[in-house]
C-alpha cells in the first residue's frame, strides 16, 4: 500500500483514470458488437447506421488514449471493409 501522501494521491488518480478508462473501452466494444450483429444477421442498413455511430466512437477513444490510433484505424478499416462487402 502507499506510504507517503502523494503516493496515496496517485492511487486515488490512477483508480479514476481506469474507471474511465473502463467505461470507455466498453461503450467502444458495444457500438462495435451492435455493427458485428448487423453484419451477421445480414441487415445492410443496420449495418451502415451502426458503422457510422461506431467509427467516432473508435476514434474518440483513440484521441483519449484508450486505444492506440492505429488500432482504432485497422478496426474501422476492416468493419467499413465488411460493411461494403454486405452490400
């Protein structure tokens, strides 16, 4: 545990960071699975609508650090490259 008083501070902020930091990366996770379950069920204009609410979603969270950007880059890559391909 933390001995000093900046240390028990920087736990403190480190705990909210990654509550945060949670919250962000799900919300990234569920516009991507509401994209993956239109896909699959083959409804193109859910499809296109879930895709254009995920893709902000992704970069957000890359500009706020929760995901790398080249991460967020390749996942709205490849999920525009299923979208088109469905239709």
């Amino acid at each position: 545990m933390a001995n000093t008083s900046s240390a028990k501070k920087a736990a403190r902020k480190i705990a909210r960071r990654a509550a945060i930091n949670k919250s962000r990366r799900s919300r990234v996770r569920t516009f991507v699975r509401k994209v993956e379950e239109a896909l699959a069920s083959g409804d193109k204009e859910g499809a296109v609508a879930a895709f254009k609410a995920a893709e902000p979603e992704l970069m957000r969270a890359a500009t706020k650090g929760v995901l790398h950007r080249n991460t967020a880059s390749r996942k709205v890559s490849r999920l525009a490259q299923r979208v088109k391909a469905l239709a």
